[in-house]
C-alpha cells in the first residue's frame, strides 16, 4: 500500500525518559517495550492513517531528550507539520521543562505547525500523580496549544488518538490553505493526490 | 624565568623556576609535561595563582578546563586519580543514590540546576555547598555533573584524541590501543575519564534496580565526551554559507545527497507500512544538511558503542595506565611526586574519595599572597624550592613586553615547539586532522594553558609565517 494522498511530518520531543519512543513504537508496531534503551540523535517510523477518506503517511520523528543531543535534534524540528510535547504526569520537572521544549519548537519549526500537549504514563496510580490533567490543560490554552491527551504508551490508551487527532488538525488547515504543500510546511502531496489532482482538473468537464 | 600569558585577562604573570624544569617548559615537551605529575602539579599551581592571587583574574568553575577545577580543589580517589572536587562532590552524592531508577537518564527541573551551579561557582570548597530544598532527587547532581562536562572548553576526549579513538577501535585488538591512546591523553583528562568510566561501570552493577545498561550509559556519555553538541553547531553554522558560495563542503553535500538518491533508487525501497529504522531516511524531504546530521548521528552511535566497551573495561584501563607510568616515576631528575596523601576530613567524605587539604578557605581569598605551606598537593614543598617568587606574580603589560624583546624570537621558539609536535605526533603513526586543529582553536579561552601543556600544534603555518597577533604570544622566555 504505497499510494496516499499526503506525507505528513511530525517531531516528538520532551525530556528524557518521558516515554518518546515508546509512544511511537506504540503507535508504529503496536507493543510496548519497557523503555530501557535510548535514543542516539533521532529516529523514525512511519504508518499510514486516513482521515476524511483521505490516506495520510505519517512520518514521524523521534527525538532524543538528552541534553547533549539538543542540537542535533534542533535541527530535525524544521518543516515539522505537527509536534507533539510530551512530559511525563509522574515527574513535574519534565512539565515544567515544556515551556522550554515549545519555545525551541516555535523558535525551529513552522509557525503553523500544530502544536500538542501530550502528558504521559497515564496508566500510573493516581499517587503517584504529580500533574494534574486541569493543570496541564490550562497551560496548553494559555500556551495556544491545540490538543491537550493524557496517554499511556503501555497500555496504548488515547495514543492512537494523539496521532490522529493531530492528523486531522494539520489535514484542516490543509483544506483551509493555511497549509501548503511545500518542503517548510512538512507537508508533500502523495502520488494518489497528484495524479487525483489532475484527474479532478481534467474530469471537471465531464461531470 | 618564565613568562606566561594569559589571553583572557591581559596579565603576564612571571616566574622563576629550576633550571631543569624550564629547559622542559619552554621546549614544549609536551609528552613529559603531560605524563610527569610533578609538572602537572607545577601547572596547577600558576593556575591556582591565577585563580586566586587576584579576584578579576578568577576563572568560573564551569567552562573552564579541568585543571581550573583541580586549582580550585581537586581530589585524590582511592585509585590514585586526581579529580576536580566538583566532579567529586557529584559522585559523592550519586554514589548514595546508585538504585534511583534512571539515574544520569533523567534530568531535574532547569531552574534548581541552575541554582546550585551558581552555588559551586561562588563557593571554593565543593563539599561545603549545602544545596537548597528544591534539590530534591539524585537527578540534580547527574545534571550538574552533565553540565560541567558538557562545559569543559575541551571535551573530556580531548578533539585531537578524537580520531585515535575511533582509529584504536577499529583495529584487531582495540583494547591494547585503546589503552595506548588513553595513556597519551593529557593527564587530567585521562585521569577524569577513567575515574567516570568506573564510576559508570560500578552503577551499571546496580542495573537491575536503576535500570541503566553498560549501553545506555554509553548513549547518555558518548555526546557529552565528545561534545557532539559542538560539531553539529558548527556544522549548522556553515550551512548558511552553503548555498552563496561553493565550498568544498557543499560538494560533499551534494555527493552524499545525490550518493543517497542512487543508492536508494538502487535498492529500489519500499517503504513498508510501518517502519522503524535511522537507515531508511526518505530523502526527497529534507536538506543536505540533514544528511550530514545523519552523519554525526551515525558517528555518535560509533561512539557509544566505543564508550560501552570503554565502560566495561575501565578497570583494565587503569591497570595498564599505572604500569606504563611507571617508568616516568623512576626519573632521577625530580624528586619523589605524588607521595604520601594527607587524609584530613576523609570522615566528611563519601568512601572512594581522600581528601588532600583544604586550600579553599574564605581568608586565603582575600589575601593574594599565598601560603606555600598550606597549598593542595603535598609535594608542595618540593615546589616551592623550584618556584623562587611565587607570592609575586609581576604584571607586565603587553606594550612593555613588546618593548623587551623581538618578535622574532618567539616565532623562533613556536616553530621550535610545533617541530617538536609534530615529531611527537609523527612517532605515534598518526597526523591529527588539520581541521580539528582549527577547531580546537576556535576554542580557546584558554590557550595560555593549553600551550603551556604544548597542546597539539595549536599553531598552524599560517598564523606562524603571516601575523601573529599579541594575544596569541602564548609563552615568552
């Protein structure tokens, strides 16, 4: 299945041992691995979705959260269509780092790029809670940032969710122009959507 | 006597010392500089003067080279490794906390971080820095100690070691070059990365509660080592320059760009509905840049895998180290070094640190003159026998040397010193990269010190048949 109407790009970023990769390792294979092993740098997957009928490949990119690393991951967060924020409920400095992690995102990215709060290991006992989901979501209002979920990379609720939610903010700004199919916006026409594109330019006379 | 400058504030400091150990300064013998202890002590005495004969002259503790922080106190581990007290303090608090899971992974809130860097910075003694409430996890004092290394003007493995540690691995039988190159490290650096590289390999030992592998520890260490951070800066910054002018680094962009698209069309990939991998990159989206940060991630990963091999055989590192010291020791020419260690507060003290003495009083702040008597190393006296004026440093101003001596004669004694280098490094089978040289110069706020090391041909051809500005008049006899 290699024909989609769009790639997407999207970056996870967020303090180490948040859960990052787990999430897309979640959202990618479907299994969950207690994270003992570490990101070098930035890796990627990738997985199709479709939203309003329409394919989308995501393409998603993995950052590493350890400090020495912020350079190079930097780097990664150009043309992003979509990044997801993400700290971990159990530990309030990941939290309170995210205010960092989106400053360095608008400084990087696109100024469209949708923007989501994502507060990790929700499947934690309530005690050990350390961020409450209100807390969370008001910073998220007073920050501008779209989404707020709480997930769990290992029991894989609203992760799912995360991804395609997102999705479909990035696919509504596409159809509202806000979006453009250009290498900064981190978002490219599929093959489907170019060939569909000249078929509807072309089949626009016989309908 | 000596004259030595120090670029970041101007002083020319001067010293009388033997004549024994002149001849060896000023010949730029870096191989006995570096393995001799008692001229690394004698080193850290002008920086201890620098650090405290004056208040202005002060150099902060995090950015500055290891042997700041071994001047400003400096600790003897139970394996003989002098340390920068900073580095011991960390250890000393992560040491109690070994089965905190994700220890060094995680991190503490930036703020607290930053706090208790400024404590250590303003207060000489690292064990008498109380750190606020707020530090409330092991986590801190991973991240300070993540910092500082992070911080070091040169990276821990130092930038013209780099290649040989890549070279050394890669050979047949890694461990014995490995041990080869770490032997030619500067002393402090050397010392400092085997007393991390067991320190990691005693937490991974507690690997089932905190969770950390030889491997993850690696991941973790690697970049921070080798300040990763750095190379990628400087590759973002010459990006910009790509696209006006054609450089030699935009044609190697463009060939591994192109070297990609081929290869991939080759292969004739397909993306799978779900992937996972740094190798199947889909090129048409992203810069040549991208590229070449993919580079410094694979090279990162060479460089973990090198730091996990490190880690589990630290031990033996060390062994070897000691043995092939022993040669230096037997010199004849100076008298006995690193001797009896004076075990003041050990009780103070976690159990792998000794105490040497406590130089880092608030009194000795105030007064320049120095106490020879009460200074860190014990071999001390020894050398105030070789360091006739030493409570006087005389401040020269550079227009008054300019009228003292010739210019010529300096350049002389630069090219005198970079033949020395390059005969050394020629012994050694192997030519560092021109363009790490130029790195490593970019560096320096500290070249004074580095030269004094005869760091690696800190000066090229160039600066040394065109101009040599004044602040690059590093040592002048």
């Amino acid at each position: 299945m290699s024909s989609y109407n769009y790639i997407i790009k999207y970056i996870i970023v967020g303090d180490s041992g948040v859960g990052k990769s787990c999430l897309l390792i979640q959202f990618t294979d479907k299994r969950f691995n207690a994270g003992r092993e570490l990101t070098i740098g930035v890796e990627f997957g990738t997985r199709f979705i479709s939203v309003d009928d329409k394919q989308i490949k995501l393409q998603i990119w993995d950052t590493a959260g350890q400090e020495s690393f912020r350079s190079i991951t930097q780097s990664y967060y150009r043309g992003a269509a979509g990044a997801l924020l993400v700290y971990d409920i159990s530990r309030r400095e990941s939290f309170e780092h995210i205010s960092t992690w989106l400053a360095d995102v608008r400084r990087h990215a696109n100024p469209h790029t949708t923007i989501v709060l994502v507060g990790n290991k929700s499947d934690l006992d309530e005690s050990k809670r350390q961020v409450t989901s209100e807390e969370a979501e008001r910073f998220a209002k007073e920050n501008g940032i779209a989404l707020f979920l709480e997930t769990s990379a290992k029991s894989a609720s609203n992760v799912e969710e995360v991804f395609v939610k997102t999705a479909e903010n990035v696919y509504e700004k596409i159809k509202s122009g806000e979006f453009t199919s250009n290498e900064t916006s981190g978002i490219r026409l599929g093959p489907v959507q170019k060939s569909s594109l000249s078929e509807e330019t072309q089949g626009g006379a016989c309908c | 006597m000596i004259l030595v400058y120090f670029p970041n504030t101007g002083i020319f400091y001067q010293f009388t010392v033997k004549k024994q150990v002149k001849t060896c300064i000023s010949s730029g013998d870096s191989l006995s500089l570096s393995t001799s202890p008692l001229l690394f002590q004698i080193y850290i005495q002008i920086l201890y003067l620098m650090t405290y004969s004056d208040q202005t002259t002060r150099l902060p503790l995090f950015g500055s080279p290891i042997v700041t922080g071994i001047a400003r106190s400096s600790y003897i581990t139970e394996t003989g490794l002098i340390i920068p007290g900073v580095v011991a303090r960390c250890f000393q608090e992560i040491n109690k906390n070994l089965k905190v899971e994700g220890l060094f992974r995680r991190s503490g809130a930036s703020p607290v971080l930053n706090q208790l860097q400024e404590q250590f910075e303003r207060c000489d003694d690292p064990f008498k820095v109380i750190p606020a409430p707020s530090v409330t996890t092991v986590h801190y004092w991973t991240g300070l100690l993540k910092r500082y290394l992070q911080l070091l003007p040169e990276p821990l493995i130092p930038q013209s070691h780099q290649i040989l540690f890549l070279e050394a691995f890669n050979t047949e039988r890694p461990l014995e070059k490995l041990q080869e190159v770490i032997y030619n490290m500067p002393l402090e650096h050397r010392n400092l990365l085997i007393y991390l590289l067991q320190s990691i390999l005693n937490m991974v030992e507690h690997g089932d509660t905190n969770q950390m592998t030889a491997a993850t520890m690696a991941i973790i260490v690697a970049p921070t080592c080798i300040h990763i951070d750095a190379v990628s800066q400087l590759m973002q910054q010459s990006t910009p320059s790509l696209k006006s002018t054609p450089t030699t680094s935009w044609q190697k962009a463009t060939n591994r760009l192109f070297g990609f698209a081929k290869r991939k069309r080759s292969s004739g990939i397909n993306q799978s509905l779900s992937s996972l991998s740094t190798r199947s990159v889909p090129f048409p989206l992203y810069q040549p840049q991208h590229i070449l940060q993919l580079d410094i991630v694979k090279q990162s990963s060479q460089w973990t895998l090198l730091l996990e091999y490190l880690i589990t055989n630290s031990f033996l590192l060390l062994k070897t180290t000691t043995q092939a010291k022993a040669p230096e020791r037997v010199s004849p020419q100076y008298p006995r070094s690193l001797p009896v260690i004076h075990n003041i507060s050990s009780s103070a003290l976690s159990s792998s640190h000794s105490r040497l003495s406590s130089v880092t009083s608030e009194g000795k702040k105030s007064s320049p003159a120095i106490d020879i008597t009460n200074l860190e190393f014990p071999a001390s006296r020894d050398l105030l026998n070789i360091f006739q004026d030493v409570c006087t440093p005389v401040c020269i101003t550079e227009a008054n040397v300019a009228a003292v001596e010739p210019r010529q004669k300096y350049v002389n004694t630069l090219k005198h010193w970079r033949a020395r280098e390059e005969q050394a490094i020629l012994q050694r089978h192997s030519i560092p990269d021109k363009n790490q040289v130029i790195t490593m110069e970019a560096n320096g706020n500290t070249k004074a010190m580095l030269h004094l090391w005869g760091k690696k041909s800190l000066f090229t051809e160039q600066t040394l048949e065109t101009n040599i500005p004044p602040s690059h008049l590093q040592l002048y006899q």
